[in-house]
C-alpha cells in the first residue's frame, strides 16, 4: 500500500527533524553566547544576543512548512516507483 511505504519511509524523519530543531536551540545559545564573550574580550565590542519566544515560534512554522513540501515531493516521487522498488532502497 502506498501510504504505508509513506508512513514507513517519511515517519521516521519528522521525529529525527523535531529532535534536530530542539537540540540546534540550545547549540545556538551557547554559541551566541561563545560570540558575544570572544567579541567582548578581544574587541571591546559588546553585542547582546537574545532569542526571544517569538522568534523560536516563527523558526518552528518555517522549519514545519519547509519539512511538508519536502515530504509532499517525497511523496510524489515515491508514488512514481513500484512497491518492491521502494522497499528495496530502503532497505539498503
């Protein structure tokens, strides 16, 4: 069945997808912070970071939008293949 290969094959990016986007959040802290402590001592210039919870909203929507199109044209293309086909690029 054709949704079951989608399901299969395109399940299990969403969840590696949603656990990339919530480590990358804290990494992105550390490293502004890391920025604004190496500018502050080698340069006396002193730019604070922050992220707000908008923004991590706003970044969330646009990582989800770009994630559906990616999946959509996935799909289109794994609807174009036969069912052994599939399975067997999958597994390999």
């Amino acid at each position: 069945n054709k949704s079951e290969i989608n399901k299969v094959i395109l399940g299990g990016y969403f969840k590696i997808g949603v656990l990339a986007f919530l480590v990358s959040i804290p990494l992105t802290l550390g490293t502004l912070w890391g920025l604004t402590l190496i500018f502050a001592r080698m340069y006396q210039l002193v730019m604070p970071f922050t992220i707000s919870v908008w923004q991590v909203i706003v970044v969330a929507l646009i990582y989800g939008m770009i994630y559906y199109i990616g999946s959509m044209l996935a799909k289109r293309k794994i609807n174009q293949i036969s069912l052994q086909e599939a399975l067997k690029l999958y597994q390999e």
